[in-house]
C-alpha cells in the first residue's frame, strides 16, 4: 500500500485512539499519533507528534509537520475536555472552565481547515479523504438538570456536531467526507460509561469503515 494512505489521530490515547491507531497500523496505514507530549520508542508504522488541543495554536504546525514528515493524511479528531459544573447552579462554572471547551472546538474547526487543505492535495486523488470526530449523544440531548453538570461539554460537542453536519453537507461533493461518530447502547441511547471505557475495538471497527467505504455514510455516525 502507498504512502498516500495515511491517518492523523489528534488524541491517541489508550482507548479510543489507540485501538484506532493499531488497527489501521495492521492495515498498512503510517499513522501520525499526536498527544501533548512526544512518544518515544513507538512501533514500526507510528509516528508520534505533539499537539495539545487546549491550545490551539500547537494544530497547525502539528498539520505541517506530520505533512512534511509523512504525508497528507485522514484526521481523527478524538480530543474533548470537561470541566464539571455545579447541577442545581450550572453557572457557578468558572468562566475559565466554561472558555476550555471553546477553545477545544476552536482546534476541531482549525484541524477540519488543515484537513480540507490536505484532501485538496494530489495525492489525495484517488484515495480516502476522511475526517472523523469522537462524539458523544449530548448533542441530542435536552438541557436538564441531569445533564448540567456536562453542559460544558455537550455545547463542545454540539458546536463539533453542527460543524460536522455542514462540512458534510458542503464538501461531499468533492469526495471528502465528515462524520461524528459516537457510541450508543443496543436500544440506540446513551452507553453506561464503563462500555465506553472499553468501546476501543469498537470505535476502530467503526472508523476503519467510514474510512473505506466506498460511499460516504451519513455524518451522524452510531
């Protein structure tokens, strides 16, 4: 397989992005593993950068550097950040805690242009042009006191939900696609959090498809 088939992964953790990591290494992808601080001694297939999503500033060159490194890639945005508010006196929330959660979808929305730039290249002219966020069901949720105290980050993934559906919307006629894609329960609601914590090999199985399938699926992605 070529070098063109690359991934990006803002936010390679040990669940989530791991497993995504791992398992596009298996398929012969060079995958670009961003965290807030370098990786050493990776395996064969990884390249580790650095990037922190709380500064959005540290995006773009991590883009350039993985570009000029590896090469243009498929991004998987898997980054969210949560600053817990009060239930019966949601606006007791700092303000800095409430600013966090902006500035994580002010790194989604520079990553999505970086994205674009990159799909746009040669290279990316018969291959995958895929961009991915992690998401959650907050989005589809109402505002209640059961979920005030996340409201932080149900507005992050709302705001990253909304720009998911328009960038879908706007770019799929030149072949690039975006999905949000989340973790449901088997009736199709919100997972109990100890699923999510081992949703790992699930969410790679489900990437790897948005990834390679032959024609875009919808951008709301459960």
């Amino acid at each position: 397989m070529s070098s063109k088939h690359i991934a990006l992964i803002i936010g390679a953790g040990s669940n989530v992005g791991g497993s995504v990591a791992q398992t596009l290494v298996k398929q012969n992808y060079k995958v670009a593993v961003g965290s807030r601080t370098k990786r050493d001694n990776v395996p064969d297939g990884f390249y580790p950068f650095t990037v922190d999503v709380t500064r959005p500033e540290s995006i773009k060159p991590a883009f350039e550097k993985v570009i000029a490194d590896v090469g243009p890639p498929n991004v998987i945005f898997n980054a969210a950040t949560l600053v817990p508010a009060d239930a019966e006196d949601a606006l007791s929330l700092p303000l800095s805690g409430f600013q966090q959660g902006h500035t994580v979808t002010e790194s989604f929305y520079i990553a999505a242009q970086e994205a674009l730039t990159s799909f746009r290249s040669p290279v990316h002219n018969d291959s995958p042009k895929t961009f991915i966020v992690t998401g959650n069901f907050h989005p589809f949720l109402p505002p209640t006191v059961a979920t005030a105290p996340r409201f932080g980050l149900a507005l992050q993934k709302r705001s990253e939900a909304y720009l998911t559906e328009l960038f879908h919307n706007v770019y799929g006629k030149e072949g690039i696609r975006f999905h949000y894609a989340h973790l449901v329960s088997a009736e199709g609601g919100i997972p109990p959090y100890a699923d999510f914590l081992k949703s790992g090999p699930a969410h790679a199985k489900a990437y790897v498809h948005l990834i390679n399938a032959p024609a875009s699926e919808a951008w709301d992605y459960r």
